[in-house]
C-alpha cells in the first residue's frame, strides 16, 4: 500500500501527463515491435520454416499439381496434355519458395503438358512458365487486376532459378543484397537439383 502512496505523490509532483509523449513512445515501441516482427518472418523465410497457414496452402498447391498429371488429353476444348512429372517436379519447388517467400501462389497446366507458378502479392503477379521437359522456364512480372495488366518487366524466356527468386524476392519486397548470399546459393543449388532448370 505504500508503493501505491509513494508512485501517486511521484507522479503528483512530476505534473500532468504528457499524453502527445505517451502515444509518441507508444508508436515508437510498435514501430520497434512490427520490424521485430518482419525480421522474424524474413528469417523464416530464409530458413524454411513457414507459419501453419502457409503449410496448409503449399500442401494443398503440391497436390493440385500432382493431380495434374492425371488429366485427360484434350482436357481444354479437346486440346491439351497430361502435365509432364519432371514439370510437376520444378513446379513443386517454385510452391515451395512461394510458401517460404510468405506469397500467396496458384499453379496451372499448359496445353503442352507444362505447367505455369503464379506468385501474388496485392496486384502483382510474377508467373514461371515451365517447359514439359521442366529444363526452360519462361517468366511475366505483371501489375492489374482482373483482365487489364501491363507488365513490370519485359517478358524474359529461358530464365535461370537466380532469375525467378531474384523476380520473387522483388515481387515479395526483400532485397536480395540484404539477404546472406550463402542461403541464396543453398536454395539455387537445392532447386537446381531437384529441377533440370539451370543458369
């Protein structure tokens, strides 16, 4: 009880208070709190480790493209192929960046039994054309929404994984010269890998 006495005549004696100065150091520690916050997310994204959500929608994209394996010749108004397994294969690793990246992503077969990676962030989209033999990746960095788009760059064919994560890394707002160039080169190599698609 007298902690409580001695804290009010303190606060007595220092004069009313200064409610401007408590938003303003209130801000600031949110401010400190949110960065902190994004920091940890971006070491996420770095290490691999995705929230729960994000693992939900990565698993439910990598069935959906397996499942394209499956579809029908003529799937699309009598034309179109089942999508290739080595497609699929490059297709999974681009969901996995997307997921890793904390983007939003959709996959969607072509008629030549290759399949196309959508990365979303608000109206932006970056899509990663892949080849039936899944060794080319062609790549469209969009802006718009519904059918009027206009790209952010040129439309590039014959991309190499540095491009498409460079694209994706843009697409998501991190600076890849900020990024550890160790880590960039652990999941280059670890796509390359999995994938036929090189620089």
């Amino acid at each position: 009880m007298r902690w409580f006495f001695r804290q009010k005549a303190t606060a007595e004696m220092r004069g009313p208070i200064d409610y401007v100065a408590v938003l303003a150091d209130i801000e600031a520690r949110i401010t400190k709190l949110q960065a902190a916050a994004d920091g940890i997310r971006e070491i996420m994204s770095l290490t691999g480790t995705t929230p729960r959500p994000l693992e939900d929608k990565r698993r439910i994209l990598i069935e959906k493209v397996r499942q394209m394996a499956n579809l029908p010749i003529g799937f699309s108004h009598g034309e179109g192929q089942p999508v290739t397994k080595i497609a699929i294969l490059c297709a999974e690793k681009f969901i996995d960046l997307a997921s890793r990246l904390e983007l939003q992503a959709d996959v969607f077969p072509n008629l030549d039994g290759g399949c196309a990676v959508a990365f979303y962030k608000d109206s932006e989209k970056v899509e990663v054309s892949i080849s039936p033999e899944g060794d080319k990746a062609d790549l469209i960095f969009e802006r718009g929404i519904g059918f009027q788009f206009e790209d952010v760059i040129p439309p590039m064919e014959n991309v190499g994984i540095t491009e498409v994560m460079e694209q994706a890394l843009k697409l998501r707002g991190i600076d890849k010269w900020r990024m550890h160039i160790e880590i960039l080169t652990e999941r280059k190599m670890a796509l390359e890998e999995k994938t036929q698609i090189h620089d």
